[in-house]
C-alpha cells in the first residue's frame, strides 16, 4: 500500500471522530466475518477465517513426546506465523520474518497465558497422556494469504475454528512402565478425541487514531494509528492476555476503558464464530 496523502489520512481520521469509517462501519462493527474449516486433509484440524479482505488459513498438528521436567502435568503448545509475500510488498525480506515473529509471540501471549502456563486460554492439562512421561504436542501453523489489516484478531479466530476442528486420536497405555521407561501405547486410528475449544478466547485489538480507538482496523486505518491494545478474552469474560503495539504511552484508566469494551465487543465476536464454525462444521460432514 502506498503513502497515503494529506486529505486521506484527514478523511480516516475525521470519519473515526464522527464514528463513520470510510467503508461505513461504526468505531466498534467488524468486518464481515467467514469460516472455512478442514481446508489442509493431512492436518489433525485446520481453519480459514476471512475477516473483510484479511485472509488466514490455520492447522493444528498433534504428536506425542515427552512433557517438560519443569511441568510434567502439562502438554505443549507451539504457535508458528508464515506471513507470505504475497500477502502484502511489506511481508517481503526481512520484514515478512520480523512481522511473522511478533505475531507468534503476540498469539502465544493471549492465547498460552505467561510462562507457568497461568490464564491459559488452552488448558495444556488436557493434553496429558501419562503425566510426568508422554503428552501430545499441539504445532500450530498460520499463513497469511491476503492482509488488509488487524491480523492478530483474524489468526487468533482462525487458530479457535482450527482446535475445534481437531481431533486428537485415543491413546490406550499399556500397563507394566516403571521408572523412566516410555509408556507402550497403542494410538487409535478410528477413535478421535474433540479438542475443547469452549474457554479458548478471542483476541480483540483496539486501535488508538486520534482521540478515539476502533476494533477491526484496515490497513489504512492501521497506518494512522499512535498505539494499538491486543486483549484476549474468553467466553466468561476472563482476560486471558494483552500486549501492546505502537511507541505512543497509555494512561492506565484509558487501558481499564479498552478492557471494559474489549469485553463487551468480544461477546459478539465469539457469538459471531461460534455460528460461523458450526455452519463450516456442518457443511463438511454434509460434503
């Protein structure tokens, strides 16, 4: 996307002032919102989530190894970016793998909780085969196909419609390992278990422009902003995550407001995908 001149960047930032947005949503409406789901066969679950002309695909891989020393009750998660060239001139070179690296680390935050796995949007716990020796390990792979602004809230909605989309298969253990033998298991081919997706949060990125703050910015709106607050919020409405972009400060209270409508915006948003990846979920067993 070129510079944009003078009478542009008035024309976005008066129309947020006025709560009209060039494209005639209010400061809180997304974009139309669509789900696709077991687009990548080979996957255990996968998505494609289009918000507006954003366009991300998700895939959940499942594999079993060994839980670390420092939290033998608990699974793993990784959660890898792939922002395609393609995608947007700034994604080529260095600047596709430096936008591809915070964005993992923006998602592992909002989604995974801090380091002890505390406020957790995916229970790790569940993930357990046999504590302490055998767990699965969840590889969460997003590429982004076309971006029109406000990613993170689109990755983080396609990485939700990808684990409800995934099966995890049944593991019997056999009985008898002592010690630090590896458990025998026998992996079931036929047997899927429904990965839990029900407290797994949304991610709603406020951005600040002028004096007021907008959800689901394009890629116009995004360059005239001063900051931007990611929140990740679950269907009780626990904050599970934020993190923060953007050189310019933020008074504390004006955070408090972005949590309170970050809140409130976020139940329409998982309203909105549940309806979505029930639709996408029924037109695959259909097909």
């Amino acid at each position: 996307m070129g510079g944009l001149s003078l009478g542009e960047k008035n024309f976005i930032q008066g129309g947020i002032a006025q709560d009209l947005r060039s494209d005639g949503r209010k400061r809180l409406t997304y974009r139309p919102v669509s789900v696709e789901t077991g687009v990548i066969p080979q996957a255990n679950g996968s998505a494609r989530v289009r918000m507006g002309a954003t366009d991300v695909i998700s895939s959940v891989k499942a594999e079993l190894g060994k839980p670390s020393s420092l939290q033998p009750d608990k699974g793993k998660v990784s959660i890898y970016v792939d922002c395609s060239p393609t995608a947007a001139p700034m994604f080529e070179g260095r600047g596709g793998d430096e936008l591809s690296t915070d964005l993992s680390v923006a998602l592992q935050c909002c989604l995974l909780g801090g380091k002890s796995g505390a406020g957790a949007g995916i229970d790790l716990s569940s993930l357990i085969v046999v504590e302490g020796k055998m767990c699965w390990g969840l590889y969460i792979d997003c590429l982004v196909i076309s971006s029109d602004g406000n990613l993170l809230d689109a990755l983080g909605a396609a990485i939700k419609a990808a684990l409800s989309n995934t099966g995890i298969p049944r593991v019997l253990v056999a009985a008898g390992a002592s010690g630090d033998e590896q458990p025998e298991v026998d992996i079931s081919d036929e047997e899927f278990l429904q990965f839990d997706t029900s407290d797994i949060p949304v991610i709603v990125t406020l951005t600040k422009v002028g004096r007021h703050y907008i959800v689901d910015a394009t890629s116009e709106e995004e360059s005239q902003m001063s900051s931007a607050v990611s929140i990740s919020v679950n269907r009780k409405g626990h904050i599970c995550g934020l993190t923060k972009r953007g050189g310019a400060g933020l008074d504390p209270s004006i955070i408090l407001d972005m949590i309170s409508v970050a809140k409130h915006v976020s139940e329409q948003l998982i309203n909105k995908l549940d309806s979505e990846i029930a639709a996408a979920e029924a037109g695959e067993d259909d097909s």
